[in-house]
C-alpha cells in the first residue's frame, strides 16, 4: 500500500489537494516504509 502512496505522490498529474495531508513531499510513506524496514529487521535480529 506505502508503494502505491509513493507512486500517487510522484505522478506530476495528481494534485496536491486530493493527498491526504495535500503536500506533495514523499515523507510520511517513506518514513513508514523506513520504520516498517527497521521493525522486521530488529524482529528478525532478536529472533535468531
């Protein structure tokens, strides 16, 4: 779902307002995709 938001953010013909915070800088989902990438590296860290 993160890959299709960072899709929709950098396609030059959707505008801003229809984006949920309606700013078109890529920050929250790749942040989330950043925090989800760090959780399941530290889960699988730990689990070993």
């Amino acid at each position: 779902m993160m890959f299709v938001a960072i899709y929709v953010h950098l396609h030059l013909d959707v505008p801003a307002e229809i984006l949920p915070i309606e700013s078109k800088p890529l920050i929250l989902a790749i942040g989330y995709l950043v925090l989800v990438t760090l959780n399941f590296y530290l889960y699988r860290k730990q689990a070993l």
